[in-house]
C-alpha cells in the first residue's frame, strides 16, 4: 500500500538536486535515478510502518532520522562524482594546450 | 630589442607557470585505507542485519547482545574519521563519515527501544544499502581518477 506517489517523490527528487547542484548533476545523473527512486520508494515504506502501526511515533521519528542522513550521504557523494567529472575535463583542456605548445615547438618543452 | 626580450621573458614565464599548473586538483585522490574501511564497516553493517533478522522475536535480539557490534562500530567510525581528516580536500569523505556515524547512533536508539517485528529492520537496512552504494559509487570514481593520472 503506497500512501504517496513514489515516482513522483523521486523526480522531485531529481529536480531539486538538478537545482542546487547545478552542472555538476549531469554526470551523476543515471546514478542519481536510481538511488532517488530507492529512496522514495524506501521512504513510502517507512510511511506505511507507521500508518499500519508496526512503528510508533518515537520510531518513525527516528526512522525519518536515518532516511535524512542517507539522503545526504547520497548528495555527498553525487556531488563528488559531478566534481571528479568537471576535475577530469579541466585536466583534459590543459592536456590538450600541452600537447599543443609540444607539438608547435617541436619537442616537449611542457 | 627590448620588446624582443619581452617576448622571450613572457614565453619563459608562461612555460614556468603552465608547468606548475598541467593538471588541477579539486578532491582528494583516491585513499585505499579509506577504502578498506568502509568496506569492512559495510560487511559489519551487513552481518549485524542477517543475525538481527533471525534472532527477532527472541530473546537473542535484544540491544545487550548486540553492544559489541555498536562499540566497534564506534571505534572503526572514529578511526576512520581520523583518517579523512588527515586528507586534504576531502571535505566530502569527511561530511560522509559524519552522517555515517549518525546512522549507526540511530540505529542503536531504535535497537535499544527493541524490534517487533522483522518489517521494522527493511527501511533501516535499505538506508544503509543506499548509502553504502553510494560511498562505493564515489570511491570507484576516486578510484578511476588515480588511474587515468
């Protein structure tokens, strides 16, 4: 029993971290849906414990607790890949200008 | 003349600068101490979730006999964040820690208020199945980094 729209909680999901995280989301992003739809769909379970009161407040309090921290987690290390991927392509520009003095010259001066 | 050398002193020091600037770093290269660790705390995390998940509804499945597994995590926890700490931008690393150890202090609330019900552990351990992915995810990229350097 879903009590939410899962997929919609996972593609809003995606769009605020599309927000915040600005150009470096591109190169995370099919990792990204995947792990948000995860996560709405784990967060969906977590609504249901409680609503069928296998859970009572105090545990879906922290329930909710530990589903924040693994959000961030996630967030953490999308952000990292977007900032190893923009690393890799600022790396692969000044290659590019080295091999290109190089070659001018006609020895590796660089 | 003088403009001459000029010119030879601004190609000197464009070589100078561009050699000292060939590749830019923006995080932390790849750490197989860190590594190691959060594969070791990850089979921990996953040992503690089979063992808890037979013995619920049994006496076996109460916090007392599970103090070990939280101590240790404590300890490997703060271990590990001594490690990234020690590494320079790796704020990211760092901030993962954190919220790591935050979900194995949560986890130790919720055990110590006991487990009904085997339901209750499949949100906490799909938590940290995710978070787990994602950490590999990233030290696998960090990983790629180092090797194409």
């Amino acid at each position: 029993m879903a009590v939410f729209d899962i997929q919609k909680v996972g593609k809003d999901m995606i769009t605020a971290s599309k927000t915040s995280l600005g150009d470096k989301f591109t190169e995370a992003k099919p990792f990204a849906e995947l792990s948000f739809k995860q996560l709405a769909q784990n967060l969906a379970l977590i609504t249901e414990l409680r609503i069928t009161n296998v859970i009572d407040d105090q545990k879906a309090k922290l329930h909710l607790d530990l589903y924040k921290s693994t959000v961030k987690i996630n967030l953490l290390a999308i952000e990292g890949l977007g900032i190893i991927a923009v690393e890799e392509a600022i790396n692969s520009a000044l290659a590019v200008v080295k091999d290109s003095v190089n070659s001018t010259i006609g020895f590796a001066i660089i | 003349m003088n403009n001459h050398l000029r010119n030879i002193q601004f190609i000197f020091i464009f070589i100078f600068v561009f050699q000292n600037c060939t590749s830019l770093k923006l995080i932390s290269d790849y750490d197989d101490i860190t590594d190691n660790a959060v594969m070791s705390m990850q089979e921990k995390v996953s040992r503690y979730f089979i063992k808890l998940n037979r013995e619920i509804g049994t006496p076996k499945a109460n916090y007392e006999n599970y103090i070990n597994f939280f101590d240790e995590a404590k300890v490997d926890l703060n271990n590990l964040k001594i490690r990234t700490d020690a590494i320079e931008k790796n704020d990211i690393t760092q901030k993962i820690v954190k919220e790591l150890s935050n979900m194995i202090e949560t986890t130790e609330k919720l055990h110590q208020l006991g487990f009904n019900s085997n339901l209750e552990i499949i949100p906490i351990q799909n938590n940290f199945n995710i978070a787990f992915t994602s950490i590999v995810k990233l030290q696998m990229a960090l990983k790629r980094g180092v090797k194409n350097k």
